[in-house]
C-alpha cells in the first residue's frame, strides 16, 4: 500500500528497500483510499493524490528494474 496516512518519504523509500531485498516474485502496489468512518480516515497528515501517485510510479519502477512482476491490482 502506497500513501497510508502519516507515510513519510523515509518510510516509503525503506518500504522500496525491503520489497527488493526479499526480491518478491511478484508484488501489488496499491494507493490508499481513504473510507469514511475509519480510524485511518481520520489520522493526519493524509497523503495528497500526487504523492500517491509518484509513489505508486517509482514503486513500479524500482520493482520492473529489480525483476520483480508488479500489479495494481490482484492478477486472476
């Protein structure tokens, strides 16, 4: 999951690290989506949908360079 609340960048980029030292077959990455009445909907600081975005890019990124097969969402 990408841009949890309170993600900071440190955190996203140790995220990225530990994904290619395990060196995953294959991974999902996946944006935060905020759902009302959560305790997570209500935690700050949100993370804003440009960052999200970035995020999920380099994400995607970083695997497809480490040979890791990478979806948005759960293959069939």
């Amino acid at each position: 999951m990408v841009g949890f609340p309170t993600e900071t960048e440190e955190e996203f980029e140790d995220s990225l690290h530990v994904v290619k030292q395990i060196h995953f077959d294959e991974v999902t990455v996946f944006p935060y989506d905020p759902k009302e009445a959560t305790p997570a909907s209500e935690m700050t600081p949100q993370i804003d949908k440009q960052t999200i975005l970035r995020r999920m890019h380099k994400a995607q990124d970083v695997f497809k360079r480490a040979g890791i097969k990478t979806f948005t969402s759960c293959p069939n």
